[in-house]
C-alpha cells in the first residue's frame, strides 16, 4: 500500500492496470485503504447528515448499543447491559466502567446527556434533531415551549446509570444508537472551542478531536486523506484487528475504481455502472452487490416555479419510465420505485403506489399551461458530482423529453458540500436525493418531510401529513400504525413532494483480503470487524 499521505492527484495518475483476481499484501501493516466517497462535510455528529460523514464518524465513536450486522439485533456498546419497563417506555442503560475518550476521561452518562442536550439545543439548528423526538418532551424542547432540559426524558442517575423515559413505546429505539445523532460527546472538547450551540468550531480537528470509538483522528488533509489509527484506550481494541484506516475523498468513479485496480483502495463507496457487467464476468470475488433498505429519490423545491403548480411535479413524475432507468442504466438489481417506503419495511408495504402514465402527465401539463411542454421555463436538475448520477440524470432528461415533449431539463452538478448547502438553502429546482434507512421501520423515511425536519429541504408543510406522523410515533398497535403511515404515504406521493426512482442495491468493490463485512439492509459497516487477510502472489493465504 502507499504511504499514509497518498494524495488525490497521487490517485488520479495511477496506471489503468487490468483486473486480477489474486490481490497483494499490505506493506504497512493492516491499514484499511477505503474511499467515502466525497470529502465529509465535518467531524461533528450533531452537524453533518450524509453517508460518507456516517461511515467516518461510527469509526470514531460509539453509541449505548452497536449492531449485529448478521441478525440486525441490538449489542452492547458503551453500555454493557439495559432493563425495559413492562410498558417499554423506559429504559435504564448501564454504562461500562472501562470505557474511556481517547484523552483517558472515563465515558459516563453526563456524556450521552450532554450530548442529546446539544442536539436539541434550537440555536444549534441540528437537521437530524427530530430523530431524538422519540424521548419524552424532546419535541418540545426543541421547538422552545420547555427551555428547561431535566424535563426531557434523560435521566442521569449516576456516573454510569442513565435512565431513558420515551414519549411511546419505540420497538426501534435500542437499534437506533449506531446513528450518530446519538453518539455522546465530551463536554470540555465541545466548550474549549465555543458554546454548545456553536456550529464549525475548531474541536473537530485532529490536534483537538476526542473520541470514544475504536478509532482515532491522527491526521486529516481536506480532499486527500483522513487518516485513523487504532485507539489504544478503547475498552474493547483487544478485539480490533486493524491497525488504522485510511479514508479517501474520491468522488471520480473511474478515479476510484483504477485505484481499487491498483491496489491502493480496499473498498470503494461505488463502482461505474457499465463495469457491474464486467466484473460479473471477470471478478466476481471482488464485487459486492448487497441488499440495502433504501431508495433512490429527486426531491422537489415545492416554492420555486413550475414546481410551484402541484401539476407539474405530478406531470414530471407520471411521466418517468422508472423501468427503463432499472434496465437500461443500473443493471444491479435495483427495483423500479413507485413508492418511497421501500417494500417489506419492517410490517409495511405502501398500499398506493404511483403510477407511470405519459398521457395523464400531457394532460396535466397542459392544464397547467404548458401544453406538449411549450412555455415550460427552464428546470434544473442538482446532482451531486458523479459519473452514475450523470447518467441517471440524463436517463431522466430523455425520458422526459420524449414523453412531455420538453428540451427545458438542464443538467446541474456540484461537489457534495455546495450540493447539500444548495439543498439546505432552498436553492435548487429539483435535486437528486436518497435515503437509507438508520433503523428498519417505515417511520424512519416519513418523517424526513415533517414540516420542521431537517431533511426535508423542500419547501414543503402539511399540517394533515404532521399529524399522521405524530400519530404514528405513539400508536402502539402494529395494524393501526401501519394504516397511519399509509395515510401520511399516500399524501407525500399525491403532492409529488419527491419523485422516487429506484430501490437501491448497495453496489461496490471489496479486495479478497478483506474480512469480516457482512451484508445488511442498512449497509453498516462495523469498523471494528474488519481485518486484512494477507494473500500471496500465488493466491495463498
């Protein structure tokens, strides 16, 4: 492998050598080369809403529970144990005493309260805050009508006790802690920097940064590398069996995949569409195509014309060949969406489906004013950069052209930063999104478009869909719950808030000599599993 300080334009020179089926072994010890994908917006939980932040920060910290990736059930973390009330509304973690940040202060429940505290801190603007609204008076806190946090159902009953009193019961709640909304933090880092609604401070730098993962920041060059090492005051590094990580920014497809050929990236985030084929037929050892709880979605800025007219945006979706996308361009397995809760979501499947009908998508059109497309202004479509969002993008833009008879579609990428600041602000038409599931509960997806999510970043507010949501959160019979949900479904897809193009198949390459993942519908990848298997130039280990 190269050096810790291999660089992107070291990357973008190496040799477009052929694909091997026999890998080489490390020379620098078991570092894990991966790529992410993009450069991470920031360190910070509380701040950042993407993947590529999710891989990177799950290797830096650790919540109450973890996750068996093979049976999707709740393990200990940096609790060893937990007792349920009999009405699973409350919860008592027990913390470990061995646990420590990496500074050597021991990890306690004050940690995992501060930290929700932060989060639902309203001058913070947390986007994933919602996400806590299932503890007891969160909402509320959040929102400003209690401004005094002990009200919260976060009790600190000692040093290494931490009682949890939720708003309903939450069957999900003791999975959900792998998402960083719920990482604890370490107060003193936090306010040596700025308050504790600050935003961009300085103590997500590596001279700066504590953790209580299995990792640690050693060094960090914007767009080139983020570098981790094992964290030797890890409670459980007896147990982890890299030495570091190493990971990249690589948002090139074909970039990344001549380094993957090369040697130089064990793992990509992704792999060229037209090479699936390939590798089916030539490597088959090295691709992983992976079952991945999660949909494939344009969001659409329901405040800027033409989307503005509910027409439009149901005409632009009546009209979208989701079968010929599946086909033609991913060749992955992935499923045409005409819904956005995936199928078999936990106990619900979506009861009302969207429909592909080019001919009702003229006629809407036309009532809207724009017959066979005529006097449609421009339309931009945001994708962040990227060779297979390009080709489903322009995938969109023919199908549209052909069946709503408009040249306006325009094709708009930026950098995965600007994008999701373009997003945020409000700043776009229509833009490429998706969602994975954190837990697998259809609830997880819908309540992206609350009208105070974070995520919903469509201009988009319905007082009847908010209260279907909040109804669902307390419902505690199964049937009655799904039957809520499919309500509140069925309002999103009818107000074309998104355009839903595909289920996902989590597609990438993983060398030979990396052991330890195991497929799962969330794509986790539990950092701490991995380890390097060294292979020799005759394919023996």
């Amino acid at each position: 492998m190269k050096s810790l300080h291999t660089t992107i334009l070291t990357l973008l020179l190496l040799a477009t050598a052929g694909c091997s089926s026999k890998s080489t072994a490390p020379t620098e010890g078991a570092i894990l080369n991966v790529n992410l994908g993009a450069e991470v917006q920031d360190l910070d939980p509380h701040i950042v809403t993407g993947v590529p932040e999710h891989r990177a920060t799950s290797a830096l910290f650790e919540g109450l529970t973890d996750l068996n990736p093979a049976t999707m059930e709740a393990i200990p973390a940096a609790a060893t144990s937990w007792e349920v009330s009999e009405d699973k509304t409350v919860y008592t973690f027990h913390l470990r005493k061995e646990a420590m940040w990496s500074n050597g202060d021991a990890v306690t429940a004050h940690d995992f309260a501060y930290a929700w505290r932060r989060m639902l801190t309203p001058a913070l603007g947390a986007e994933y805050a919602y996400l806590l609204y299932i503890l007891k008076n969160a909402q509320a806190y959040h929102e400003g009508a209690l401004t005094d946090f002990d009200e919260v159902g976060v009790k600190v009953v000692d040093d290494y006790t931490l009682e949890v009193t939720l708003a309903a019961p939450t069957p999900y709640f003791i999975t959900s802690h792998i998402h960083y909304a719920w990482y604890p933090l370490h107060q003193a880092t936090i306010e040596a920097h700025g308050a504790i609604h600050d935003r961009g401070t300085k103590w997500t730098r590596v001279e700066n940064f504590v953790g209580n993962g299995a990792f640690i920041l050693t060094e960090w060059a914007p767009n080139e590398v983020m570098t981790l090492a094992k964290n030797p005051r890890y409670w459980n590094r007896n147990a982890v069996k890299l030495d570091g990580i190493n990971f990249y920014p690589i948002d090139d497809l074909q970039t990344e995949e001549r380094s993957f050929r090369s040697g130089d990236l064990h793992v990509t985030e992704d792999i060229p569409l037209h090479r699936i084929q390939v590798y089916q037929a030539e490597n088959p050892a090295v691709l992983k195509l992976a079952p991945y709880l999660g949909v494939y979605y344009y969001r659409i800025n329901v405040t800027k014309p033409p989307f503005d007219d509910k027409r439009v945006r149901q005409a632009f979706s009546m009209a979208l060949n989701r079968e010929v996308i599946c086909r033609d361009v991913m060749k992955a397995g992935e499923a045409p969406a005409f819904t956005y809760v995936p199928p078999n979501c936990g106990t619900y499947t979506s009861a009302a489906p969207l429909k592909y009908d080019p001919e009702a998508a003229k006629a809407l059109l036309t009532e809207a004013g724009y017959p066979n497309g005529e006097g449609l202004p421009k339309v931009e479509m945001l994708y962040n950069t990227s060779d297979n969002h390009k080709r489903i993008a322009e995938a969109m833009q023919n199908i549209w052209k052909q069946n709503l008879g408009t040249d306006a579609v325009r094709l708009l990428n930026q950098d995965w930063k600007v994008y999701l600041s373009s997003m945020n602000a409000l700043d776009y038409q229509m833009a490429r999104s998706g969602w994975i599931a954190d837990v697998v509960d259809p609830i997880n997806f819908l309540e992206c478009f609350l009208s105070n999510s974070g995520n919903n970043r469509t201009g988009f507010k319905s007082p009847a869909y908010d209260a279907l949501i909040e109804q669902a959160y307390i419902e505690p019979d199964i049937d009655k719950r799904n039957a809520v949900m499919q309500e509140a479904e069925a309002i999103l897809l009818d107000e074309a808030v998104i355009i839903p193009i595909y289920f996902y198949t989590r597609k990438f390459l993983m060398a030979t000599e990396v052991k330890g993942y195991i497929d799962n519908p969330l794509g986790y990848m539990r950092w701490e599993d991995f380890y390097l298997e060294t292979i020799d130039a005759e394919g023996k280990v």
